[in-house]
C-alpha cells in the first residue's frame, strides 16, 4: 500500500495511487475509513474480512448499505481490501 499517497484535504481526502496514476477523492466518512483500515493494516491490505468487523464494531457503520458498499468498492480498487 506505500504506492498510496494520502493527503487531508478538510474534512475529506485525496488519495493517489502512484502505480497507476489514479487520484482518488475521499468523503469525510471514506478518509476515516481508510485511515482505520491503513492502521489495521500497518500499511497492506486488510481482509475483506477484518474490514467488514471493523466497520461494525469500531465505527458503528453498516458495511451492507449502499454507500458503504461503494466506499468498500473504491478501497479495494485502491489495493486496501484482500481478496
């Protein structure tokens, strides 16, 4: 995940993926999920998993509506989710 370059950016975040040069823009709730999972993960992904139980447990969030789904979608386009 070190091909990830990630940046606050207000309340939000941009991500940028050197490998493929892809830039990825985080909402609010997307960059606190993402610097949860890159914590779990000391910096590799995290199985889906582990990142579905950490949605529930540590932020309350249902992984199964609509929106979470897409954020999961982006993270593991992004390389943060293992298969």
């Amino acid at each position: 995940m070190t091909r990830l370059l990630y940046r606050q950016l207000g309340d939000g975040a941009v991500v940028f993926d050197t490998a493929n040069w892809h830039t990825h823009i985080l909402t609010p709730a997307a960059a606190v999920i993402f610097e949860v999972f890159a914590e779990a993960g000391n910096g590799d992904a995290i199985a889906e998993s582990r990142a579905l139980e950490l949605l529930r447990e540590e932020l309350d969030v249902d992984p199964g509506s609509p929106e979470m789904q897409q954020v999961l979608r982006s993270l593991q386009e992004m390389g943060m989710l293992a298969g």
